[in-house]
C-alpha cells in the first residue's frame, strides 16, 4: 500500500491546541502542556494567565485525535486524569472553547473557528506556530500528512481522472475550503521579524569568530536577501535521496517557478541535524542540497531559463526540530527554497 502507486499524500492537517480568543496565553511549552492534561496545572496564573481556572476539554479516548495527542504529550504512560469535558468531535470541541474562556482543548486546524490557537515550546526552547506555512514544511510540532489509497488490481479510467485531480493543483481550492491545509506553495518573509531569524542572532552569542560563527553569519546575509518558499525537501538518515513527498513536491515547484519573472534567484539550501561533525554536516548539508538541484535540472532538461539556481549548506545550525528524537532528526534533515526578494513572482 506504501507504493507511490498506491499512496498519495493530498494535503496536511495540524492539531491545534486552543483557548478562548480573551485568553492572554500566548504559547505553552509541553511540559505545562503535560501537567495542564493530567491535572498537574489547574490555574491559567500557573502558565502566565489570569487566576482563573483550567477547564480541561478532550476528544473521547480511542479516538484518533486523543491518541495522537496523548501519544505527542506521554507516549503510552497515559496519567489517570478525568478532564472537566469530553467532546465527541472537533465541531461540539470548537463550540464549547468559543464560549469557556476558562477552557483548553486539542481540534482539527479545520475547526478553529473563533478559538484561539496556542503557539508550542518544545524540549529545545523551539517555537512552532500553527499556521498554514508552518504546516505545509512539517515543522509544526502537531502536522500530520493526509493520505489517499487506492487498489492497484481495479485502477480504471474514472479512477486514474479522479487520482490525477486530487493531486492537482487544482484540487487546493477545494482542500482549502474544506479547512484543510494543501500542498501549494507559500513565500514568507526572513527579515526582521522572521522568528528564525532572531533565534539565530541569539545563538551568535556563543560563537565570535569561530567556523559556526562565520556559517551563522553567511546564512544571516542570505536570508537578508531571500525568501522562504514552503517547498522543503526532506532525505533519511545518511541519504540524499528525496522521500515521497518531495517527489510530489518537485512537480508543484517546477510550476510555480515557470510563472516567476526573468532573473530570479533561487537557491537550494541544505541543513541536516547534528549526528556527526560540524563539518561533515555542512558537507552534507551542501551534496544533498546539490542532489536536490540537480534533480530539477534533469526533470526540467533546462526549460526554466527564467531561473537562476544555486545552492548553500549550513549544515546543523537553525534547527526547526530537538535532534533528541529520530522525528526531530528527521525534520531537521531538509532542504529549503529560498527565493530572491528583489523580484516578487
């Protein structure tokens, strides 16, 4: 079933915790998540907020959001605690948190609605945002992908038209209006601002003229220079071969980029996460980068002669990810696009 026949990722979806939109909190780290889920934290003071309260709303247990989320939070030591709520669905869940400004709960990025959506901390002090951008590159804490099967032994006509839209371009429309998250491209800004950014300025810090200084630095100039595509390529351990999304990916970037005007620039930028020596890292970082570029350059034979290409790597630092799990490796070992600034598409 894992064939690319067979399997085809249509769209991603975040689980977004949320509050009342009156709620001062702005984010949580999962440690208060945690002790806010098992009974642990039960005043919002005890988290920043007013002196209020916690009402606690969860999906039923045995759902596939309860499992996801209190897989996320504690893995299979799931704490005996009986919240203030249980919602059937995300739509009754969305309801009660428009109208509890003492509640918290976990939904669907579909069923936000009025409620307030919660920015995550994770272990290494990394801020993950549950916007559209942060869930199109899965760096979002809670992104999850959205998969479509099919047999291989009844593929008729009718269902090969139906495949071939779903995939399609023009299948975001309809995905977005569901309240879905699709696979079309976003650009983002990196100036001032730019959270990464600031992250990184901080982490300079501890680097004055040293080799890890001098990479923070050029990567700095760069994104003074360029924006962030959501466009990001991601390689298993050791491997500079694409997975699965980043073939489909390739093709979605190959289009936008036909429309961009003449002389812009664009360059693939490679990170991995930090198994291995610095160096070795950026090495790394810079071959899968290249593999990545010269793969659009064999599917497109030289057709986007509107485009410039060139390729960096910086190896471990700016990770989006803790390298303390194998997912968060997995997230850090990507390559981004990134877009010059001085021609807008």
């Amino acid at each position: 079933m894992v064939s690319p026949n067979q399997e085809h990722i249509i769209a991603v979806d975040s689980m977004v915790v949320v509050t009342h939109a009156e709620n001062p909190v702005q984010q949580l780290d999962k440690d208060q998540l945690a002790g806010i889920f098992s009974g642990q934290i039960t005043n919002w003071s005890e988290v920043g907020g007013p002196d209020r309260p916690i009402n606690v709303i969860s999906q039923e247990e045995g759902s596939a959001s309860y499992e996801y989320f209190m897989d996320f939070l504690y893995g299979e030591e799931r704490p005996a605690f009986r919240p203030q709520g249980i919602s059937p669905d995300d739509q009754v869940l969305s309801n009660v948190l428009f109208h509890d400004r003492n509640a918290i709960g976990y939904l669907g990025y579909a069923f936000q609605r009025g409620a307030k959506p919660l920015t995550l901390i994770n272990e290494c002090g990394i801020a993950t945002t549950p916007d559209a951008f942060s869930a199109k590159t899965e760096e979002y804490t809670l992104s999850r992908r959205m998969y479509l099967y099919n047999r291989a032994d009844n593929l008729n006509a009718s269902t090969q038209q139906f495949l071939d839209f779903v995939m399609s371009n023009e299948a975001d429309a309809v995905i977005g209006k569901s309240g879905f998250i699709d696979l079309g491209i976003l650009r983002r800004s990196q100036a001032e601002g730019d959270a990464r950014r600031a992250a990184l300025i901080a982490e300079m810090g501890r680097y004055d003229v040293g080799f890890e200084g001098e990479i923070m630095g050029d990567m700095l100039a760069e994104m003074d220079e360029h924006d962030r595509l959501s466009t990001t390529f991601r390689f298993r351990t050791g491997s500079s071969k694409l997975d699965e999304r980043g073939r489909l990916d390739m093709q979605r970037l190959i289009a936008f980029l036909e429309r961009v005007p003449d002389g812009t620039e664009v360059t693939f930028v490679g990170f991995t996460d930090d198994v291995g020596a610095f160096d070795a890292n950026q090495r790394l970082a810079e071959q899968r980068a290249a593999a990545v570029m010269d793969e659009m350059r064999n599917i497109t034979g030289g057709s986007l002669s509107n485009v410039t290409m060139s390729t960096a790597g910086y190896g471990e630092i700016a990770p989006s990810a803790c390298n303390v799990s194998e997912r968060g490796r997995g997230i850090n070992r990507r390559v981004e696009v990134w877009i010059s600034k001085s021609i807008e598409s």
